[in-house]
C-alpha cells in the first residue's frame, strides 16, 4: 500500500467528485472489458497529471503533487492487472512495462518538487507515459 492517512489529506480535491458524476454511471451501465477498465483509470492519470501541473505551478505544492503522483502509481498498478490488448504478445509484454513504470514513478515520487527541478521531473513524469504509449498502445492519447 502506497500512501499515508497524511498524504491522503492532500489528495487531489476535486478529482474524485468529478469522476463519480463523470465515469461511473457511464461505466457500470454494462459489464467493462479489461480495456475498458484500462481506460478508466488512464483517464484518472490523464487528470492527475494535469493536477500535477497545476500543484507546480507558481509556489510548487509538492505535498499536493506527492498525493497525485501516489494516485497515479495506484491506479497504474490496479491498470496493470488487466489484459487490455486484442494482441497475446501485448498482453505479455504490459505487465512488465508496467512494473517498469510503476518504479520509475516512485523515483519521481521520491524527488522534492522544487521551483529549480519541477521542469525535468514533469518531463521525467511524462516520459514514464510515453514510454509504453510509444510502443504498446498505438494510438497516442497524451
Ligand atoms: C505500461 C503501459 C502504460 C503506461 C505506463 C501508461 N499507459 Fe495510458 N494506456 C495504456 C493502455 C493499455 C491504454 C488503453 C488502450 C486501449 O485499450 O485503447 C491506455 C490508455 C490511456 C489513455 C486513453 C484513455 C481513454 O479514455 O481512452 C490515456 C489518456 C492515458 N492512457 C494516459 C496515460 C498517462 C497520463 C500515463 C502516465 C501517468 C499513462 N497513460 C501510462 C497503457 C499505459
């Protein structure tokens, strides 16, 4: 389990209102497939990131950014249960770029945010994405 009751005061406020009148009721009207399910919480990272942009904006709030970041790494780690891929050879190379990316997040975890490193830990941040966007999932979302 990643996450402290006290990182969890910080979670990204709006985040969890806006997904429960957002996804769920759409979600749960028929059973999801793995992809879907894939996508769903891809869709959390998707805002996650765009919360951690904004935490590192002007006075870098790196409490706010460590919760969002644990998020993530949650939900990538709940994604990389699932066998989201049309293709077998897919599906056997997804859980291990996604335990790849899971520590690669922790080490961006682990990193203080500061005004002087926040461009290169975003760019690390958004690498850690691209990473299997660029060679399993064809389509690039980001
Ligand atoms: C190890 C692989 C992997 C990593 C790492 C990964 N993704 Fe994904 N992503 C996927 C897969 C698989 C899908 C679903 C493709 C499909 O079924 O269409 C997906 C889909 C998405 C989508 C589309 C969601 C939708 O509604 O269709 C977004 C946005 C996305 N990812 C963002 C991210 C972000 C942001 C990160 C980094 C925090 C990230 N992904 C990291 C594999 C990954």
């Amino acid at each position: 389990m990643i996450g402290t009751a006290a990182s969890r005061k910080h979670r990204c406020g709006l985040l969890l209102p806006a997904l429960l009148l957002g996804f769920v009721p759409l979600r749960c009207a028929t059973s999801p497939s793995d992809s879907d399910r894939v996508r769903t919480l891809m869709g959390r990272n998707d805002r996650l990131l765009l919360e951690t942009q904004l935490a590192a904006a002007d006075d870098v709030d790196a409490a706010g950014i460590r919760a969002c970041l644990q998020e993530m790494a949650e939900n990538l780690e709940q994604a990389g249960r699932f066998r989201p891929f049309a293709e077998e050879w897919k599906n056997r190379e997804y859980p291990r770029a996604m335990a790849s990316a899971v520590d690669r997040l922790r080490d961006v975890v682990a990193t203080e945010w500061t005004p002087q490193n926040r461009e290169d830990s975003y760019i690390a941040l958004r690498a850690i994405c691209s990473q299997c966007h660029s060679r399993l999932v064809e389509a690039a979302h980001e």
